[in-house]
C-alpha cells in the first residue's frame, strides 16, 4: 500500500468526526484560553512533617511531626505525553475530517456516534485497548465530545482524570476537580435528583460505573491534599472517602485495571495512594510501596516524590535517607513540588545531606511560589523565626496566608494567630478567631484548643465557656496534650461544667504524663494541696520537679519554696536559691521576689541587700505587689541603695492599690508620721482601716490609736467615754464602718 492510499485509509476509518466541528481543541467556549493553558506544578501528601504553629496562651511554636499520607503532584513531563510530532498530525487528520464533513453537510448518512460510543473508544485510545492505537490526545477529544453531546459522568470522571495527571493534554487541577465534580452531580441526576440519600443508594446498589467512583475517589483526594486552585476541605474529603469505603474494593476497579493491565504510571501512583491511605482497600505499606516504585521505574515524577518519602520514612521498605534523596532530587528535576518541600526540609533538619537552612529556604521557595501549601506553610515558619533567611513577620504572615487561602489548616492556624497577637499583621483577635476556626472546622486539634481558648476567655469571639469546653474536648479526643490541660482547668473551677477535682486530677495526669510541662505543675499543686487526690507532698515535689526540668519558671519557683520550706523534701536553702535563680533568669516576678528575700535575709546565700533590691526591683517592675512593699522598706530604710522617702511611698501605694495588707499598714505609717508625704490622719486611718479588716493586727492596733487621738481632738469628755465603752464591746463585732471602729479577728502582719 502506497503512503497516498494509507493516508486515505487513515482518513476514511475515521468518519466518527463527520458531525464533530472545531471544538475539538477548545471544548466549552467559556473555557477557551484555559484547557491548553500549563498550570503550576501541584503539592502533594508526602510531607515529613508540617511546621506546627504557635498556639495562645502560651505560644507553642515548635516543628511537629505531622504523619504523611501518599502524595501526588504533577509532572512536566510523563510517561504518557504525547510528542509535538503527535499532536501535528492530530491536527493535520483533524483539519482533513473538517474539509470531508464540509462536503457532506447535507448527507444524512454520515455516522452519528453516541455519548456511550464516543466514552468506548476513549478509554480504547487512552491505553490502546482492543488492538488500537494508544493515543492520548484523540482519547480527550473523544471524551471532550461525549461530554458536550451527552454530559456523560464516565467520560467527565476520566476527563477530570487526564487533566489532574496530563494525559493527552495539559494539566489544569481547576479542570480536573471541575469534571470530578460534574461526574458525581450528572451520575445522581440520573438517579434522583431531590434525594440526599441518593449517592448511598447509588453505591450501595452498584449503580455507579467504574469510571464514576474513580472521579470520586479523586475528588476526595484532592480536597484532602489540595492543589493549586483546589481548597482543602478535610471534613468533605472524609465525606468522599466514606463512600467509597462503603463500596469496597470494586470502588477502585478502574484504577487496578489502568495499573495492572495497561501499566499505566499515574493509576499505579494512585493505587500505592489507596493502599498508603486505606481507600477501597485495607491500609498495606508493602503494597503501597510496591505500586509507588512501579510508578517511579517508569519516570512518573509523583511515584519518585512518594517514593523518596518511603525511603526517607522507612514506609513498606528499610529506611534510607540517601536513597530517598535520590529519588527526591530525580522528582525535583521535573519540576515535582512535593519533592522541591521535602527537599528544604532536608536540608533544614540535616536529613540525608549537612544541615543548611539558607539552602531549605531556597527549595522552600521554590516550591511555594509554584503553589505548594505545605511548603508557603513552611517559608511562612522560616521568615518568622529567622531561620535560613533575615527574619521578618509580614514576609511570614504573608505566606501563611497565601498557604490559609488554598485550605491549608496549619497554616489557617499560623494566621489566627498571627492575627490574635499582632505578629506582622495588625492585630484582629475577630480575624484570629476567624482562622482558628476554619482550621477547626477540618479537624485541626490545635486549632480546636485554640479556639476553645478564644471562648474561654472571650478573644474575638463572646465568651463561652460551655463551647470553650466543647472545642477541648474536641481536641482532646485527637490526643491533644494542651486539651487535656484546658480540660482539666476547666474542671478545677467548674468553666462550662460542673466543678469536678477528681476530673480535673484525671485530665492534668493524662496531660502530664506526655512530659506536658503545665500540666505536670498543675499535677503538683492538686498533690500539694489535696485537691481532687490525698495530699502528699513527696508526690507534688516529684511532678514539680519534672515541670522544671523542662524549664517551667513557674514549677522551678514551687521546687525552691519546697526546698526553702522543707515540703516534701529535706530542707535546703542553697537548692532553694539554685532554683529560684533559674525561675527569676526567666523573668518569673515570684521568684525574683523571692530571690530578692534570700538575699535581704541571708538565706542560701551571703546576705547582699544590693542584689536584693536588685531582684525586688525586677519583680516591682512588673507590678509584683509584694516586691513593691519590700521595695519600698528598702528605699525608706535605705539599705541596699541611696534613702528615697518619696519613692518608697510611691512603691506602698502600687502595692496597697493592689490589696497587699503589709503594703497598706506601711502607707497608713507614712501618712500618720509624714514620712515621704504630708501628714494626713484621715487618709492614714483609712488604710489601717483596709488592713486591719484584712486581719492585719499592727494596724488594728494604730487605727485605735489614732481613733482615740481623734477623739481627744475633736470630742467633748462625755462622747469620748462612750466611744471608749463602745470600743471595749464592740471591737470584736461582725459589723465595720469606714474610718470606724474596726472589728473583726486579727492576724499577726504578713
């Protein structure tokens, strides 16, 4: 046969086009410009970890571990693509079956080929099934047709399938979650269009084709990891992944089919992410990662992204971090985003390669400005804390919000965040609320304590204690260390529930035995003081202990007066010292002021009534009411710095303003004497007054003092012996009035 009459052969048997116009390579006009158009390589799944944000209250900004599942990303290139020299001669048949329909127009027996026709020879084309030729490019174009003529849900499960890998035409994740989408909404609308129950019906009944659940199963994978252009929804996703489990392992069958007989290295990829994930099939490490290395040997760049992730994690084969970054950089090379992430995060923790986080920065960015979530998320975390890059707080609010805006709920909870405490933004506590509670709302633990948090203490959102409750526990039922805490807070004073100190007890140990630092001071303190458990000192200096040894100022505070008191241990006032030393070097005002009394009295180190002052005054400084009465003696007294009358009576006022007795009963001598202030009987009286009700003996002692002085002033002989006898009947009353006779039992002065 001559090339002339092969060309006529070629040409002839394909008069299925003879209805078919230009649309060939544009589809829906609404869509020109966009189905041809390269889309930004993807993110994917297969993440190390993600950067753990901070959290409220206080900030926990560290880098958790956050479990990987199977990944996907677009390639450049694949396995599949169909070459120039291809796609020129579709072109050149095309326009040849346009020039033969034009000359039969008018001829009404040209073939009309069927939506269910047009789907057959796609899926024929696709893999070059039944003998045919496998040709990508005419398998789109069959299934572009079938779904114009006859909104068919296989052939737009299978459309949404090539865009999202780049079968036959260029990859669009909008395009390919589009026709997932319009795949579920066209396979209900032939069964029931009004009921909710219809898709588990449809399932339920094997009323979905293959092609179908595999658009499906898709859908649910990119709302689980996104892409870009496709928002994240982790509570849709699992609405997905529901239905398909519902129907088993047929759910999956087009997948197997394309993997198994056809080799074909996107649904071999998607495979390994069913066995990785436990979709349609029970969860199996081996086999995920046997289908993820068949994908990998044929150059598909999202097998190598996974792959690498399995060597790096020791998923489903011995663990080795060389071999993973060979794999990792082999994916990085097409421009895979997923491998660009893991690659920054290698270099940032030194896994596989010398640790450089100038180098993680730059694969970061790479990856990020390509649209990956995970790795904005990332960057986002670097610019923040400065690490590989010169820090700066909108660079990092930046990017988490870049990342927050595809779905993305670390990120989400980052922004919050950022947003709650001004950090490179301004501050919104709405707005911070806001994206704690979209990360929330996909299941985020830590942005469901957070949250909790807001409606605990109202930041942004109406005070609610009982939804503050709801969200803890929400989070505590994911194992949330933090909500254990909250949750047992909110037991102890009875916020949102009915106070319950042995609940409390319960969710401060189970939070305290995961080394969480707060709840093991908060443990402390139940056995110290016998809430919610028998009192046992021995106990409460144990968890106290555990608390400081991570670097809780508070518990290192709680372990000195231990050691200065003799509670629970032998008394030792030099271990006293070493540990209020570490809590005061971390700014703790009890321990500075505590600190500042061992010094002024001698007690586990030389007496130094300089650095005495010096620590009270650190403590004074941030409003500690006991520092500042102590500062004030020291400045009346003018030891340990230069006599100041007036300072010491500004330093009583902070602390009597605040309800310290001892402070108040010397305001009330500095006002009686003139001491660092005029003389003021009336104002004297007034704070022995609020002293001596307060328990303060001394003063109950100089208000009756003055009260008599008062009288002798201002009273005739007669009242003066009435007041007297009253005094003597009624000082021990139940009944005060202010500037009166002052009842009630006194205490010695604190």
């Amino acid at each position: 046969m001559t090339a002339a009459s092969l060309s006529q052969f070629v040409i002839a048997s394909r008069r299925i086009f003879t209805k078919l116009n230009r649309k060939y390579f544009s589809h829906h006009p609404r869509n020109k410009g966009t189905d041809n158009q390269n889309q930004n390589q993807s993110s994917s799944n297969s993440y190390r970890t993600s950067r753990k944000p901070p959290s409220i209250a206080p900030k926990f900004v560290t880098k958790p571990s956050f479990p990987s599942s199977s990944s996907a990303t677009i390639c450049r290139t694949n396995s599949f693509s169909t070459t120039n020299n291809k796609r020129d001669s579709i072109i050149s048949i095309t326009n040849s079956i346009n020039s033969l329909q034009n000359s039969n127009l008018n001829n009404s027996s040209s073939p009309q080929y069927t939506a269910d026709e047009l789907f057959r020879m796609a899926e024929e084309h696709l893999y070059g099934r039944n003998n045919k030729t496998k040709d990508q490019s005419f398998a789109v174009l069959c299934l572009q047709e079938a779904v114009t003529k006859g909104h068919h849900s296989g052939a737009q499960a299978i459309l949404g399938f090539c865009y999202e890998f780049g079968l036959g035409i260029p990859i669009n994740f909008k395009l390919a979650e589009r026709y997932y989408i319009m795949s579920v909404k066209t396979a209900l609308s032939s069964i029931d269009n009004n009921s909710s129950q219809s898709l588990n019906e449809a399932i339920a009944m094997d009323q979905l084709d293959d092609a179908t659940l595999l658009g499906i199963a898709r859908l649910a994978f990119l709302r689980k990891y996104g892409r870009p252009g496709v928002h994240i929804n982790r509570v849709e996703a699992e609405f997905w992944e529901s239905k398909i489990n519902a129907r088993g392992p047929d759910a999956i069958q087009w997948i197997r089919r394309a993997a198994e007989s056809e080799h074909c290295s996107a649904s071999q990829y998607c495979l390994g992410v069913c066995y990785h994930d436990g979709i349609a099939v029970a969860k199996d490490e081996g086999m995920a990662f046997k289908w993820y290395k068949l994908s990998a040997e044929q150059g598909n760049c999202r097998g190598q992204g996974i792959l690498g992730y399995c060597y790096g994690e020791g998923f489903g084969v011995k663990k080795s971090e060389k071999t993973a970054m060979e794999w990792y950089r082999r994916a990085a090379a097409q421009g895979e985003t997923v491998a660009l992430y893991n690659i920054g995060y290698c270099y940032e923790d030194g896994i596989g390669v010398p640790k450089d986080p100038v180098e993680a920065v730059k694969w970061y960015t790479l990856a990020a400005e390509q649209g990956n979530a995970f790795a904005q998320n990332s960057l986002g975390y670097c610019y923040e804390d400065g690490i590989g890059v010169t820090q700066s707080k909108e660079v990092a609010a930046s990017w988490y919000r870049r990342s927050a805006e595809q779905g993305y709920p670390w990120a989400q909870c980052n922004l919050g965040y950022c947003y709650q405490n001004g950090i490179g933004v301004e501050k919104d506590t709405v707005e911070g609320a806001y994206w704690y509670g979209q990360a929330a709302r996909q299941g985020h633990a830590r942005a469901q304590h957070n949250l909790g948090f807001c409606y605990q203490n109202g930041i942004g959102v109406t005070k609610n204690p009982k939804m503050a409750v709801a969200w803890y526990t929400k989070s505590a039922q994911q194992g949330n260390v933090f909500a254990f805490h909250s949750l047992g807070y909110c037991y102890q004073n009875g916020l949102g529930v009915e106070a319950n100190l042995r609940e409390s007890v319960y969710w401060y140990f189970r939070s305290a035995e995961h080394n969480h630092a707060p709840a093991q001071l908060s443990l402390g303190f139940c056995f110290r003081n016998g809430m919610g458990v028998e009192k046992n000192e021995e106990e409460a200096v144990k968890w106290f202990r555990l608390s400081a040894l991570q670097g809780n100022p508070l518990a290192q505070n709680s372990l000195g007066y231990c050691y200065e008191e003799g509670l629970g241990v032998k008394k030792d006032s030099k271990f006293a010292v070493y540990w209020y030393m570490k809590a005061a070097k971390q700014g703790n005002p009890w321990a500075q002021c505590n600190l500042g009394f061992c010094y002024a009295s001698g007690i586990g180190v030389a007496e130094n009534a300089t650095k005495a002052v010096y620590w009270y005054r650190k403590a004074a400084q941030q409003n500690h009411a006991r520092a500042q009465d102590k500062l004030g003696v020291h400045f009346q007294a003018g030891i340990g710095c230069r006599q100041n009358l007036e300072k010491a009576v500004i330093y009583f006022r902070l602390a009597a303003q605040q309800g310290q007795v001892t402070a108040q009963y010397h305001l009330g001598l500095c006002y009686e004497k003139g001491t660092g202030v005029a003389v003021n009987l009336q104002e004297a009286m007034a704070w022995y007054e609020r002293a001596a009700t307060a328990g303060c003996r001394n003063s109950y002692q100089r208000l009756r003092q003055l009260l008599l002085r008062y009288c002798l002033e201002n009273a005739s002989a007669a009242e003066i012996i009435q007041r007297a006898d009253e005094n003597t009947n009624e000082c021990w009353s139940d009944n005060s009035n202010s500037l009166g006779w002052v009842s009630g039992f006194a205490a010695p002065a604190a």
